[in-house]
C-alpha cells in the first residue's frame, strides 16, 4: 500500500485514528519501527500504525534498553519517524522519564511532534527491560503511577491523545491477582487502554487476565514470546490491538550481520550485492523523487535541476594491460577512479542526477550516487548508440559528457551557465599553422580528435561574442583545406526546448543503416544541418582526456596540479 508522500494530516487526526484502532471491534495491529526508513516501510507494508518501540529506538542508537538514551534523543528520533509516515505512532515511553511532571513534560512535547500516543509501564524509573533480570521486579506504587496517568491526561491539549498504560506484574512476578488491581485502579485513573504483558511461551497468563478482565476496557498486547498462537485466539479472547514489538530491528540486525560478515570474509561485494537493496530503492525510500519534482517548482530557471549523461561503455583502446577486470572509466587517477572526478565535478556544481552508460564490464563500475544505463551492444556500436541508451529518459537540462574527461571547474562553470539550447566546449589551443604556407591553422595538434569548425576564430580578446559551431570532423580535408579553430573536448549541454529536439534527432538518426556506427559528432552535424544553432564555448586547455597509457600519466599529474602542460599535445594545461 503506497501512500502519498504529501503529509497534510494533522496530529490530532493522526490521536483520532490511533484512539479508533484501541477502540475498534477488530483486531488492530501496530508494527515497530525505529526510525524514518523503518517508519516508511511499515506504511508501505499496509500497517495502519507504528509502535515507536523502547527496546528499537536504543538498539539503533546502540545503547541499553534502560532509560540509556534520554528522553529528548527519543522525542527527537519520533520527529523524523512523524515526517516519514503519516500513520499514528504510540511511542513506548518506558516509565515516563521519570515522575509526574516527567510525564506532563513529555505529552507536551510529544503532541507537539504529531505523536498520537504514548504508553507508560508501571515499573520504578530507570527501567530494566522486562525480559532482563530475575523473577519479582520491583514495581511502582500503584498511587504514584495513578498520579503519572492523571498528570498525562490532564496535559495534553488534543483529546484523543491516547495514553495507555502497562501492566507489569505477570512478567515481573507479583501475579494475577495483582495485574487486575493494577489494571482496574489505572483504567480509573483515565488510561486510555491496558496493555498486559508476559513472558511465558505460551498464551494462558493472557488469555486468563482477558478473561478476568471481561472487557472492562480496551486490552493490547505484546506476543514476542508467545508467537507461535494463532491470531485467531487473540480475536476470539476479546484483544483490541496486537504489537509487533521488535521484529524491524532484530530483522535489521541480523541482515546486517549477515552481510558485513560476508564482505569481509569474501573481500568482495558479489555475493552480497543482489541481496540486499538497491541504492535506487534506498534513494525512493527516501522520497529523492519529490526533492526533484520540487526543484522544478521553487527553484529559478538559473537553478534549475540538471542532469548529465557519461559514455563510459569502452574499455579502451591502447589500455588493453589495465582493463582485464575494468572499464577505462574505473583506471585510478591520482588516488580515485577517473570516473569518480566526472561524478564530483558534476555534483560540486549541483548535477546531482548522473546517467553514466556503461558496457564493457560495467558491472565494475561504482554505481555510488549514479544512475547506470548499459548498452549492452558496446562491442558492436558506437558512441551514439550508447547515448541512445540514456537520452529516452532525460527530463531536465542536461551535459553530456565523454567518460575519459578531466577538466577544471570552470569549464562545467561556464557551460552552465550557457542559455543556448546548445553548447559545445571548444579548445582552441589544439591548433597549429597549417603546411600549406597560407597562414591558415589548416591542421591540429598531434593525437587530436573531435576538430571543430566554427563561425569565428577565438581571438581571445573579444568577450561575449556569439560563434556557432558549423561541423566536427575528425581531420582536415586535405583537397579542401579549413581553418580549424580547434577541438571538441566531450561536453555538450542541451537546456529547455532543445532537449526534445535532441531527442527526436536521435530517434531519426535510429533509422539509419549505419547508425551502429555513428559517434557523438555525427549527431553534433546532424542537428546544425537540421538548422540548430550550437553555440561554442572557447577555452584554451585546462583539459585531459585519457586515450593511452601516456594520457593516464599525465593525467594524474592534471589531478595534482603539479605540471604546468606547456607541450602542444591534445588537452593541454597552458592558459
């Protein structure tokens, strides 16, 4: 059952619907929860309500159940639970914290978090859990914990908040006898319902008090140790409400065991992996979706959310010794995989929603804080087809990016903050006179791919000029030599309407016969033939991208900044 994520609900309808649960002819359930993730997945599992569980809420905070953690931290854990569900939470508030104005303190502040309820146990303060310890704990006076009932009731400001109180004699040792003078004198006290609790493996202290009790008031119960009777007995005894105690945690607990000692015994995560939970389901439990959906509503069009898609499906010609058991992406540069300077690049800048296609071996890439789409024709296609694998699903403003790149900050910078519906990152410093004498750049510098033909030069004076780009071709028609005004470096940016026509280019190019083997600058020369308008971004190196074992080199010492890159190769670092 999936709820809306759009919490609209009071606390006092969240007191109401916990107080019709205690009260209803049914059989009610409520089921532990710890902590907002844990609060999520109840609802989601179709519970009607939480139990903020004493014994949980310490567990995940790694202390002892006995008053360990302090009230505040408690209250403060409910808050989150509150905003992750919106289902009515009855916090298991052991004895109160303490004495009666304890008590009135902590209604206060429960109802000002939206907690529907609290139940308070009628042990002495600090409590010991109740499966802890011998066989006759001490108890409260019955007077004093009266006052404690009263003190709540009389101090919380929405009427349907429930205060429920705990009977400890069975499991504490003082009897049946006892448990019914407990229970009756705080029902009188104004308990909102009676919750008796024992320790043995079998139901008939319980069935007995229910019995006794003959449905004085509402009557909730614990089944931790007596789990194996049928929920039909609870029905037929006259129980309002069943609470799952603890089985989140120990759940919880005993997967996380699992896997940590599997990580570390195997020294790998691929026999964990497909066992536990995707990070995209950790993402969605999260509610990720409404922050984004948000962004497109409050913030400016400057700020509005953007995506990127990384081409990172080749293992690289040339590195053949290095990509045994990797894609080129994942070669360490400088101390972390190249690909992991793309993601926190992007992110620095506020591109948090990263699309890297992957192919060979992608299943070694690092899915942290990234999307991963697979083309799982890599060895047969061409950078395009890998880009068709992610341009489907693009929603926002977006950079495409190769995935061997390196760059400095600005140049994301300045990319986005292009208008353009398009732009492409130039460098103009892989360039060289041409041969012919004419004085024309007619050729580039060694190993450069990707040339770029543009409207105008870069003179590096003039700022704020419009140049389009007009083709990319990968080298110079000798016959027909051109100016070459320098080299593609791997960034595209595409924003507002222009998505959708980058889209539909590449749904028509799909048409193709040749289209498995067309690359990323074939689609740039498509969309200026269809007659867009590509504006150009000029910078003059500051760049590296990775095509052999001596571009690996330097490209570690790009990520120091340690070698100033006064040579001529592709991706140089001289300003």
């Amino acid at each position: 059952m999936n709820a809306p994520d759009n919490f609209t609900t009071l606390s006092a309808s969240r007191a109401k619907r916990l107080r019709d649960m205690l009260l209803s002819q049914e059989l009610e359930f409520l089921m532990e929860a710890h902590n907002g993730l844990s609060a999520r997945i109840v609802r989601e599992a179709g519970f009607k309500g939480i139990w903020g569980s004493g014994l949980a809420i310490s567990a995940q905070f790694g202390v002892r159940d006995n008053n360990e953690a302090s009230w505040t931290q408690v209250v403060d854990m409910l808050e989150f639970m509150a905003d992750a569900s919106d289902l009515p939470i009855l916090l298991d508030g052991d004895t109160g914290y303490g004495n009666f104005n304890n008590m009135r303190r902590l209604v206060r502040k429960l109802e000002q978090r939206g907690i529907a309820g609290v139940c308070i146990e009628d042990k002495q303060f600090p409590k010991t859990n109740s499966f802890i310890g011998g066989e006759r704990q001490p108890l409260a006076e019955i007077d004093e914990f009266c006052g404690k009932i009263k003190a709540g009731k009389d101090s919380q400001d929405d009427s349907d908040f429930c205060v429920v109180a705990r009977v400890e004699a069975l499991i504490a040792g003082w009897g049946m006898e006892e448990a019914l003078k407990r229970a009756e004198a705080y029902r009188r006290a104004g308990a909102d319902a009676i919750l008796i609790h024992s320790k043995l493996s079998r139901p008939d202290e319980i069935l007995a008090f229910a019995h006794e009790w003959a449905g004085r008031g509402s009557l909730v119960i614990v089944p931790t140790k007596y789990y194996s009777t049928p929920t039909d007995v609870f029905r037929k005894a006259g129980i309002s409400t069943v609470i799952w105690a603890n089985h989140l945690i120990r759940g919880a607990a005993s997967a996380m065991q699992s896997v940590a000692q599997e990580i570390h015994d195997s020294e790998t995560l691929v026999h964990v992996e497909d066992r536990v939970a995707s990070v995209d389901e950790i993402f969605r439990l999260q509610n990720a979706d409404e922050y984004t959906e948000a962004e497109r509503v409050y913030l400016s069009a400057s700020q509005a959310p953007r995506a990127a898609v990384v081409l990172a499906a080749s293992r690289g010609a040339g590195l053949e010794t290095l990509t045994a058991d990797k894609p080129k992406v994942m070669l360490p540069v400088a101390g972390k995989p190249l690909l992991r300077w793309l993601v926190d690049g992007f992110k620095k800048h506020g591109v948090n929603d990263i699309t890297v296609v992957g192919g060979y071996r992608a299943d070694a890439i690092d899915t942290a804080g990234i999307k991963l789409a697979i083309n799982e024709r890599h060895a047969q296609t061409g950078e395009l087809a890998s880009f068709a694998c992610a341009v489907d699903k693009l929603r926002d403003d977006a950079v495409i990016s190769y995935g061997d790149l390196l760059f400095r900050s600005y140049i994301l910078r300045d990319l986005l903050d292009s208008e353009a519906d398009f732009c492409v990152v130039v460098d103009s410093s892989a360039t060289q006179a041409g041969a012919d004498g004419s004085g024309n750049e007619a050729g580039a510098a060694s190993g450069a791919r990707d040339l770029a033909f543009c409207s105008s030069p870069d003179t590096r004076e003039l700022f704020g000029q419009r140049v389009l780009l007009q083709r990319v071709a990968p080298a110079v028609n000798p016959i027909e030599p051109a100016r070459v005004d320098g080299q593609w470096i791997g960034l595209l940016s595409v924003r507002g309407k222009g998505r959708e026509r980058l889209q539909q280019k590449v749904a028509e190019l799909r048409a193709r016969k040749d289209f498995d083997k067309l690359d990323m600058p074939a689609l740039l020369n498509a969309l200026v033939a269809a007659g867009e308008q590509i504006e150009v971004l000029y910078v003059h190196g500051h760049w590296r991208n990775v095509n052999d074992l001596e571009d690996l080199r330097r490209a570690a010492d790009f990520a120091h900044a340690q070698t100033p890159f006064a040579d001529s190769g592709t991706g140089q670092g001289n300003d």
